[in-house]
C-alpha cells in the first residue's frame, strides 16, 4: 500500500488546482468590441453611426479606444468626429499620420485613445453615437469604424 500522507497531499494539491482554474476561467472578459463597415467606403455626415456595446463587468472602469480603416480613397491628413456616450457630445479631431497607421494589405488601420481618464458605468450596455465633423457632408474612403471598451487595469497589462 501507499503512503497515506501522500495520497492526501496528492488530493489536496488537485483540489487547489481545479480550485484555480474554476475562478480563473469565471472571470469576466476584460473588453467589448463593435466594428461597423460602411456601405461603399463612404460616410454621410448625417449618417449617424449608432453602437451598443456589452458591457463585461458593470464595477470596473473602462477606456475607450476608436478604430478606423481607411482606403487610399480618403482623401484628408485628419479625421473630426463628434461622439457622444451619454450626456453631451465632444468633437474631436484625429491627425492621420501614415507613418503611425498599421497597415493591412491597401488600407491603414489607425487606433486612437477616446478618453485617458476612464469611465464607470453601471448598465448593462453602453451606448455610442459617432458622426464625422468633415468639411464635406460624404466622406470617401472610411472602410470601417470600430470601439473597443477595456477594463482598466490600472498599469497591468
């Protein structure tokens, strides 16, 4: 027969195991995506883009970052948006430097921080108005629009 001291540790050692893996695996995701293609690669001003993201963990505080695809169509060195969350809208402004985009085959792909602070909420969903705030009312050579809300780590990766 074996030890029976061994045969405890043994039990306890898988117990402690299993006991890790069940909390980790029950964890929450740490983000949410949405990404919107537009119609022929153009945007209309009055194309009021409407995004409803899940929103993982409604204790934690989230940032915000924007995607944008663009073609070699687009025609402009910055991008103006106005988005709104909830309450008030801001118009930001985003310098297009091709040197700092990603590129993916014939498009530039660009990710811009939405808010350094980050933010609460305590819905189940957070819901996001974006319009573009260009010279032009139809914007040619936007492929897709995206946001990506991430837990706030604060400093953890």
């Amino acid at each position: 027969m074996g030890n029976p001291i061994f045969k405890i540790h043994k039990v306890k050692k898988m117990f402690f195991r299993s006991l890790f893996l069940a909390a980790v695996s029950c964890a929450p995701p740490a983000a949410s995506h949405l990404q919107l293609n537009l119609p022929d690669r153009e945007w209309d001003r009055f194309n009021r883009l409407e995004m409803v993201l899940p929103v993982p963990d409604n204790t934690a505080r989230y940032k915000t970052s924007l995607d944008v695809r663009l073609s070699g169509d687009y025609a402009h060195a910055y991008l103006s948006l106005v988005v709104a969350r909830s309450g008030p809208a801001d118009t930001l402004w985003f310098s297009l430097n091709p040197d700092k985009a990603i590129r993916s085959g014939q498009f530039l792909d660009y990710r811009f921080d939405l808010d350094t602070v980050g933010f609460y909420t305590h819905t189940p969903f957070c819901n996001w108005r974006l319009s573009h705030n260009m010279p032009e009312r139809t914007l040619h050579g936007i492929v897709s629009v995206g946001l990506t809300m991430k837990k706030d780590r604060h400093g953890q990766r």
